[in-house]
C-alpha cells in the first residue's frame, strides 16, 4: 500500500511540473520580444580611409660633403629660421685650395703645350727652323742662278770646267740641305698635329679638374639658398665628414607633404583633391587639413603590408609639423551633407540585397533598402526609408517578417 501511494506522488509532481512548464511556455510566448528602436534621421555621413604617413618638406635643400674634411666653424642653430644667403657652416678647405693652385698651373702648362703643337712646335724651334729654310732657299736660288752664266762662260771658254764642277758639287749640297730641312719641317707638323691632340685633352681634362676642385671649394661654406627653417643639422665644430655625409636640411615649412601610406584595397577610392586630415600624437588635439595631390600608380611593400604611396600637400602656417615625423591620415573619399541615415546594426544583408525591419508600433516588417556613403555608425540610405521611419537594430537576435516587437 505504501508502494502504491509512493509511485501516485511521484506521478502527482511529474504532472506538476509539466503544467509549470507549458504555462511558463505559454507566457513566454505570448510577450513580445524586446528590441532597440531608432528613428531615421538626417545627418551628414562621412567615409574616410585612416592610415599613417610621414611628413616631408617640399623642395628641401640637402646639403652634403663632397670632399672629406672637418667641420671647421658652425655658425646656426638647429631649428632655426635662416634667410637666403646666410651661411650656416664652413669645411676646412685648405687641401682643396692646394689642390686647385696645382690645378691651375697644370693648365697654364697644358695650355702652352697646345698653342705650340699648333703653331707648329715650340716657338724657338719654329723660328730657328724657318730662318735655315730662308738661308738655304736663298743659297740655293743664288747656286743655281751662277751654274747657268758659269755655263754660258764656260761655252764662250771663259770659264774653265773646273770652276763649272765646283759650282756644281756647291748647288747639290745646297739642295740637299734644303731638302733636309723641308723633310724636318714635314715631320715637325705631323708631330705638332699628334701633340696638339693630345695637349687639346690635357686642357680639357685640367680644365674640368679646375672646374670640379671650384665647385668643391664652393661647397665648403653652406649657405641657405632660400629663406627657410634649418630642420636639420647633424655636424659640429671639429666633426670628420665623408663624401656624401649629410651636412644640413632646410626648407619653407609652411606647407609640407605627407606621403600616406594607403592599403591596397582601398586604392580605387583614391582620387586627386580630396580632403586629408592630419593628427600627430605630439600634439593631440591638433588638425592639419590638407588635399591629395598625385594619386600613386603602383603597390609596394612596407612592413608587411602591400601599399600605395599617396602624397598630400598640407598646410602648416604655424610650423608645427616637423619633416620625418610620423603622422596619422585619414582622407576624406566620399561625404553626404544631411542625408537619411540608419545605422549600421539595423541592416541586415541576404543574396546581396540589404534590408531593415521596420517597426510599425507592434511588430516589423522587412523593407528592402539601397544604401550609399557609409561610416563607422551610419550607412547613407538612398531608397527604401524615410524621415521617421523607426527600424530595428536586433544587435544579436533573429527576427523575421511580420514578428511582434516591444521597443526597448
């Protein structure tokens, strides 16, 4: 008998349970899901791409060592503003200046040698050589004419052939003479055309040495070429430089460049003249606007990422931006002033096309929409909604068409 009542009150709180369970279930059921509810307004919507750069001056004077040398004297200040002309260290440049002395007379001996192998040879030699070609012409000339009456005296026998053969052997030797030195004067003008050659490209060669040791003693007082800010000097007094060793970097500061570096995807957004700003972690708080100027033409690698290198011109009157510093970008690609906007996490997307579900005070109702410019909150609506329509943002929940809501 206990058995039995034992197993009716087991039966008794199985059926308890049960009917607490479905009336739970039936409640439930019968409220209505609680969702967020936002009205559809107007705002304006920006779409942006962030990234980073880095600040560049535009047109920067670089100055570098191009000799090696000490910094003799350093006469400016890091960071300060310097005008055109105004000289901002010295090199020592005495090697030079030695150098270019023998320079110059190399030249001069250069330039000697070219004018004598033009006129001929050296000018002794030249003139010593053309008074024995006068003489011997005149010898010969004077020979030849007496061998012509000793012949005619020696037909009428008043001259004996004796003094014929004298004048003779006389008149050969003449000649001789003569011909040696026009053979000598034949291969002193072939010897002055090779020697002009070759003093012609030691002038040449001494002329540009002269020319390269001025340009380097030039170099040795840097001056600034234009009025700037001296943005860089990394020499002092006493410093040894190489060749090619920075020296001094300044620049018009006023307006700099940013080279943004974009991620490849979002090269297609990319268009001349749009909006940039500009932050710098230096001084939060600051903007600098700017505009894209040339849009890049290719990808290249940078610490891991694939990207586009895009360069901005960006005012910076108050010559706050410092060139090398590193910068965050944002470029402004697209912007809708007071346009429809629903947020983000109201719209849902199935086969590709986008909807909301709008909520007509008791449930939603699934409305297709065509959407535009998009930020991170707000997507631009171009068809499907209207100024105060109230929508869903299910945030984690299902819903479907047509299913009964409460608004949070």
């Amino acid at each position: 008998m206990a058995e039995t009542n034992k197993k009716q009150k087991s039966a008794l709180a199985v059926l308890v349970t049960a009917v607490f369970v479905v009336l739970v279930l039936v409640a439930v059921r019968g409220k209505p899901a609680v969702v967020p509810i936002v009205n559809i307004t107007r705002a304006d919507v920006s779409q942006t791409i962030a990234s980073n750069g880095k600040v560049e001056p535009i047109d920067p004077m670089i100055a570098r060592a191009e000799f090696p040398t000490f910094v003799s004297k350093v006469s400016a200040i890091e960071g300060q503003a310097v005008h055109r002309g105004q000289v901002i260290l010295r090199l020592d440049s005495s090697d030079i200046q030695a150098q270019l002395a023998q320079a110059r007379a190399d030249l001069i001996t250069a330039e000697t040698s070219l004018r004598n192998a033009q006129g001929g040879g050296a000018p002794a030699d030249v003139a010593d050589l053309q008074s024995n070609l006068v003489a011997e012409r005149a010898d010969v000339a004077s020979l030849q004419q007496a061998q012509t009456q000793l012949q005619q005296l020696f037909v009428k026998q008043a001259v004996t052939k004796d003094d014929v053969d004298k004048n003779t052997t006389a008149l050969e030797k003449a000649r001789a003479r003569l011909q040696a030195l026009e053979q000598r004067q034949q291969a002193m003008q072939q010897q002055s055309g090779s020697d002009a050659q070759q003093a012609q490209l030691r002038v040449q060669q001494d002329q540009a040495q002269m020319s390269s040791l001025q340009e380097k003693l030039r170099s040795a007082t840097v001056t600034a070429t234009a009025d700037g800010t001296l943005y860089s000097l990394p020499v002092h007094e006493g410093d040894f430089v190489k060749v090619g060793d920075e020296l001094a970097d300044l620049a018009d500061l006023h307006q700099v460049r940013v080279r943004a570096f974009i991620d490849e995807p979002d090269m297609g957004m990319l268009q001349p003249g749009q909006t940039v700003q500009v932050a710098w972690d230096a001084l939060p708080g600051r903007m600098w606007i700017g505009k894209t100027e040339e849009i890049p033409k290719q990808v290249v690698p940078r610490d891991r990422r694939s990207v586009a290198e895009l360069l901005c011109s960006v005012d910076n009157s108050k010559l706050e931006l410092l060139p090398n510093t590193n910068v965050d970008v944002k470029v402004l690609v697209h912007q809708s002033k007071n346009a429809l906007v629903v947020p983000r996490g109201a719209v849902r997307e199935e086969n590709g096309q986008r909807f909301v579900f709008v909520f007509n005070g008791e449930e939603v109702k699934r409305r297709n929409v065509t959407l535009g410019v998009a930020n991170a909150s707000n997507y631009e609506v171009i068809s499907g909604l209207q100024e105060g329509d109230r929508v869903a943002v299910p945030q984690d929940r299902v819903l479907h068409d047509g299913m009964r809501v409460q608004a949070a």
